[in-house]
C-alpha cells in the first residue's frame, strides 16, 4: 500500500502473536480451554485466528492490485508468491534438523497454513483482477450455498453410507475426499482442518477481505462497516440452524460468523487508529509488517526445539519448560500459559527489531 492502513497491519500483528500463542504452549496436556480449538461443531477464540488471517489477506489483495491491470507479469507474479507460500510450508512439513531433510514421503502431510494461504491467495487475486465487486459477491454467495447443498445432501459414493453429515465421520464430503485423495498425506487418519474440499469456503473468506479493503478505501464513516458486521455476524449465525459453525470443514456459517467478526474488530481498530489517531497496538504494527516471515520463524524454530534432544527422554522445549516454567506455586495450566506468553514476547521483539532496522521480508 502506498499509503498503509494502520489498523489492517496491527490486526495482522496481533493475529501473527495470537497463532504463535495457541501454537506454543509448554504442555499440550494443560491449556485453557479458549486456547483450544473446538473439538468439532462450534467456535472459540483460537478458531478465529486462522479466518482472521485470510480476512487480512483479502484486504491486502484489494490494496495491492487495485491499480493493477491482469497482464501475464501480474500471473507471474502472483503465481510465484503463491508457490513461495506453499512450498514454505511443505518446508515445515518436511523438516528434520541434522538429518536429511525429509520426514518420510510416505506420511508427509500435504496440506498445511502455509500451503491454505498460498492457495487461496492465487485464486482470489486472480478473481479480484478479473472481477468487479458484484460478481466477487456474487461468486462469494453462490460458493457457499454450493458448498452447504453439496455436503449436506449429495449422496456419498459409499457402499454402507450414503446420508451425508456434518459431523466427523467417513460419511461427512470433506473427511471423504480428503481420506480418499490425500490417503496418509494428512494431519490425522481421517481428516485435515486445512484439506482439499474445505479450502473452496476458504477462498470466500478472502473474498470478503477484498470487498472490506474496498469498503475501507477512504472510507470517512463507520456506519456501512459496522452494517457489514452486522449482516455477517446475523447470517452466519442463523446459517448455523442448518449448517453448524465448524472450521475443520470450514463450513458456510463458519465463513459468515467469522468473518463479522473480523470485520467488527477491523472496524473497532480503525476507529481509534486511523480514524481518532490515538496511538496503541504499535508494537502489534511491527510485528504485522514481517507477518509470514515470523510465523514462519516460529514454527520453524518450535519444531526443531521439539526435535533436538537433550538426553534420551527430553528435548529442548520441554528441558526449558520443565526446568524453567514448572513451579509447584502454578498450576500446570498457568506454567503452559506462561511459557506460551514468553514465546510470544521473543517475537513482539523480534518484530521491534526488524521494523527497526527497516527490515521487511516480502514472501
């Protein structure tokens, strides 16, 4: 952006650290439950940080190319980034420090956050550079009516089941295709939250992103974005009747809901930021302006923490957190908050230090 919306780049701040504080805490046995995602059907605060990030990257898209014309540079262009992003994340997957860097073939997870991002963001700037806004909207309504019709009542192909359902079962589209194209390539043995199927609802997530970051282009008052709120929050959540909230099939009503709220605490962001100029969240801003390359970071120097032995029953990561963090004055729950929290500060400085320095790491 020539000219940077404050509030979008704290919002993507603050998403980053929210992901690495979900993504890091000192026991996976002991976490709060508003840092767990929902277990199936329904939505928590760790279940918004993902939609969060393809909201922001919607908005980014829109501010990126809105001056820019489809030529086959502009594919070139964003062809690559998309495959930088995928291949960053398939990295992450296939990484294994002071081995050869693989992790086995035969069981490598395919999908992936890095990989989702990537995908979604070539096909959404590619719609955004060929289409206006109503047919951005349009495409964006007919996706996920299509999406609820096709999982929820195309009969499955199976010889004991053909109901389909939302929950998690061989009979549910999403956990269907995925096992049956993806096969071991998979987070568990029978689903992926970043699968095949429930990537096409993802892409709706961005496209809401591009019709905000269109919304917010000079925008002076906040009456249509906190309507814009409104309409997604209400809809999303009267979907639910019919179409349960759901991020790991990332179903329609999941889109809508967490969607109004991004959109809602954009709006809230930008009123005090851009709008009143009262100064907060800056430290969120540095971190938002290298978005992937500290998540990127994170994850990569969390895996190698776990991996890294110290010793034959500890690593890194759990040397420093039983060492450190475990206290008989805290409870297990706090000393994995606090280690999590502590994690997150590093970066918060890191993101200090690389502002800082000017430095801005495009992926």
């Amino acid at each position: 952006m020539a000219k940077r919306i404050e509030s979008v780049d704290i919002l993507r701040g603050f998403t980053i650290v929210a992901m690495i504080l979900v993504n890091t805490p000192g026991t996976w046995n002991a976490i709060y439950t508003p840092l767990k995602h929902a277990e199936w059907h329904g939505l928590t605060p760790t279940d918004l940080i993902f939609p969060f990030f393809l909201f922001i990257v919607g908005i980014s898209i829109y501010f990126a190319y809105k001056n820019k014309i489809a030529t086959a540079s502009i594919y070139k262009k964003i062809i690559y980034r998309s495959l930088k992003l995928i291949g960053l994340g398939l990295f992450l997957n296939l990484f294994l420090p002071f081995f050869p860097f693989i992790n086995g073939f035969e069981t490598l997870r395919i999908p992936g956050v890095l990989q989702r991002i990537g995908v979604v963001f070539l096909l959404t700037a590619i719609l955004y550079l060929n289409c206006n806004w109503k047919k951005l909207l349009g495409l964006a309504i007919l996706i996920l009516i299509s999406y609820w019709l096709f999982i929820g009542f195309v009969p499955i192909p199976n010889l004991y089941v053909t109901i389909p359902t939302f929950d998690r079962a061989p009979n549910n589209w999403v956990n269907y295709i995925d096992l049956h194209i993806l096969g071991k390539h998979m987070w568990q043995p029978d689903y992926d939250p970043e699968g095949l199927l429930s990537t096409i609802p993802a892409i709706v997530t961005c496209i809401i992103g591009v019709l905000i970051g269109k919304l917010i282009d000079g925008l002076t008052h906040m009456k249509l974005l906190i309507l814009a709120a409104v309409a997604l929050l209400v809809s999303g959540y009267v979907f639910n009747i019919w179409f349960p909230i759901n991020k790991a099939i990332w179903s329609s009503s999941f889109v809508l809901v967490t969607s109004g709220w991004a959109v809602l605490i954009l709006a809230a962001i930008y009123y005090l930021k851009d709008i009143k100029k009262i100064e907060f969240g800056t430290i969120f801003k540095y971190v938002g302006m290298n978005a992937i390359t500290i998540y990127f970071l994170s994850s990569f120097i969390t895996k190698s923490m776990y991996l890294i032995k110290i010793g034959e029953n500890s690593n890194i990561h759990s040397y420093l957190y039983e060492t450190v963090f475990v206290q008989s004055f805290f409870s297990e729950k706090l000393s994995s908050l606090l280690y999590a929290i502590v994690v997150v500060i590093f970066y918060l400085g890191l993101g200090y230090v690389l502002y800082k320095k000017k430095i801005f790491i495009k992926v």
